[in-house]
C-alpha cells in the first residue's frame, strides 16, 4: 500500500503544483495591474516589486490553495482512472475506495499549512505590503513634481519649480491652503520633497527664501494682517495621508488583522452593545479557519469525482471549477447565518466544509459497494 500511496501522491503533486504556481502568478498579476500607477511609478525599483509580490502571496495562497488542491487531486486521480489502472488494482483485490486515502492524508499536510498561512503570515506579509507601497507613493509624489507644471497631488499644497533635476529643485513656489482664512506663499531659490519617517508624511525642504502670509482679520473686528519673513533654510513635515490612502489598494484590509486582534475588535463591539458587529468579526475569524479545513473536504471528494468522470482532463477541469463555485456560495450562505445569529458564529462557516466532507464520505462508501465497476 505505501507504493500505492507514493505513486499516487507523485500523481497528485504534479498537478497540484503546476495549479498552484499558475494561479497565484494569475493573482498577483492582477494585483499589479490593479496597482499599476503606483508600481510603475518614477521612484519604484525592482527590489520594491519584488519584496510587494513576496509580502502578498501568502494572501493569494489562501484563495489558490485549495483550488489547486481539488484540481491536482482530481487529475491524479483521474489518470489512473483514465488508464485503467484503477480496474487492474480492483483485480488485485484493492478497493477503489483505497484511492482516498492519499488526497485525504496531502490534504491534512496542506491544510495545516494553509492554517499557519491563514492565521499569522498572511497578516505579516499584508501589512509589510501595505507599508512597502505607501513607502513607494510617497516616493513617488516626490519624484513627480516637474519643471513648468504645478503639482498638486498632496492636499492643499501646490508646488511649482522651474526645473526639477534628481530630486532637487530651483526657483520654487508653493501656496498651501491647510488654513483657507490665512493662506501661505513661499518663494525659494531652491527646495526638495521626501519622505519623513516609516508614516505617511513627507517633509518639505527649501533653502534660500521668503513666505508672505494674510493672517485672518480678528472677531474683535480687527484687520488682517499680512505678515512677510526672509529665511536661509527652513524645513516642514507635511501629512500625505490623503494622497496615500487613496492610492494604496491594500490599506484597511480587514485580512491584515491578527487572530488577537480579530477578537479583539470583536470584544469591543460587545462592550458596546454591538452584538450584530461583534458576530461579524468572529464570524470572519473562523472564515479564515474554515478556508484551510475546506482543502481536506475536497481531498474527501477528489477521488470519487476522479473515478467516476467522463470526458478526460477537460471534465476535470470542468468539475473543479464547478465544486469550487458551490463551494464557496454556501461558504457564503453560511457565514451569513452565523452573522445572523441563526447559527453559532463557529459553525456558518464551517457549513459548506459539512457538506463536502459529507458528500464525500457518501461517494466513497458508494465507490466502496460498488468496487472496481465504479470507474468509468
């Protein structure tokens, strides 16, 4: 059997490789292009590129894992099907329902990993991406200002030089509006913008100038007053946030969240009096429990798909992509109940992995009674 069990797992891994790497290349593709401005912006390298990709996968491996499973399981299986192998080991006395067994114990392994994915490195690497692409935009502002053009992407800020060559600027003008009822102009010989800290600020340098501000008129009725100073060098940190939030499709995900930080969102709400909330966030908690669990259920149900299809490689693919959709809308259906309060917040995302697993114990036993005539 341990033979029987090697053979059919290098069946299963082949297959359940190739799925993985295509897919997760698909989605951090998509990823990137949904990011384009900010990824191939001027002051992003290969290195950032690199490291943005990196700190996602864990996240796409979530949704891949057990696609790529179900699909390595179903065409491993399949090819022994397809070549009658499994009719010779049903002559040898071997129950096709031996064929379990394998996905089953793979789908164990996989799925523990996929838990350690979930739970803590997923979380890691979206808020290492996160921070990696705000670090990027807010180079970026700084490498887009432009001789000749105003540059107006931070808020209430407009930066006009001259020339900008590497960074550095000559005869700048800037009016920032942060206070509308007291505005400020500053004129510089020469200036620069980069980024302050690991946040979102940015700090503005300009060397050699002058600022002339209106102060707001006084409620005692007083005028305003307009007030203009000469400096050498002056410096000022200036908040990006805006600009960066809404640049960075990664901010705000609730998957960057740790395990302890889930409950404690959750906790709060309670303390509150927000039980609906509350439900939401240990609903989504066993959500990403649930997403791991599901790759043994479909090891449950590979084989018996496996053995009974007709139709070669295209039916399998077919039949993947068929119990994944299912899948995943009673996943959905079934948090909703837990969120709900219909059922208990651990057991509506565990309601599509159930079925599964039902449906896939119910098939095998039918492949047992059946023997080896239960492949087609």
């Amino acid at each position: 059997m341990r033979s029987l069990d090697r053979y059919l797992a290098r069946e299963i891994l082949l297959p359940f490789g190739a799925g993985l790497v295509f897919l997760t290349q698909l989605l951090v593709a998509t990823q990137l292009l949904a990011q384009a401005e900010v990824i191939f912006g001027s002051g992003v390298s290969a290195w950032d590129i690199g490291a943005v990709v990196l700190a996602l996968t864990p996240h796409f491996l979530g949704y891949v894992l057990p696609v790529a499973f179900l699909l390595g399981a179903v065409l491993g299986v399949g090819r022994l099907a397809e070549d009658r192998e499994v009719v010779a080991l049903g002559a040898a006395g071997i129950s096709p329902a031996t064929l379990v067994r394998t996905p089953v114990i793979l789908g164990v392994v996989v799925s523990v990993a996929a838990l350690a994915l979930s739970l803590w490195v997923e979380p890691a690497g979206l808020r290492s991406a996160r921070l990696r692409l705000n670090d990027v935009i807010r180079r970026n502002l700084t490498n887009d200002v432009r001789g000749g053009v105003f540059f107006e992407d931070v808020p209430n800020l407009t930066v006009y030089v001259e020339s900008a060559r590497h960074g550095h600027w000559t005869n700048v003008l800037i009016s920032d509006l942060s206070d509308p009822r007291a505005p400020l102009l500053a004129i510089a010989r020469g200036g620069r913008l980069e980024p302050a800290g690991a946040g979102d600020a940015l700090r503005l340098t300009l060397d050699e100038g002058e600022v002339h501000r209106e102060g707001a008129a006084g409620e005692d009725g007083s005028e305003a007053q307009y007030v203009r100073g000469r400096f050498e060098r002056g410096e000022v940190v200036i908040g990006a946030g805006k600009s960066v939030s809404e640049r960075n499709r990664l901010g705000g995900s609730r998957f960057e969240l740790t395990p302890r930080e889930i409950r404690e969102r959750a906790t709060e709400r309670e303390l509150v009096g927000d039980r609906p909330e509350a439900r939401k966030w240990r609903s989504f908690l066993h959500r990403k429990i649930a997403g791991p669990i599901a790759i043994i259920a479909f090891g449950l149900l590979a084989a018996p798909i496996a053995a009974a299809r007709r139709g070669g490689r295209a039916a399998g693919y077919v039949l993947t992509i068929l119990a994944v959709v299912s899948y995943y809308a009673v996943l959905r259906f079934g948090e909703q109940l837990g969120q709900n309060g219909v059922l208990p917040v651990w057991l509506g995302p565990q309601v599509a992995n159930l079925l599964v697993a039902t449906l896939g114990i119910l098939l095998t036993w039918r492949m047992a009674r059946r023997g080896p005539e239960a492949v087609r």
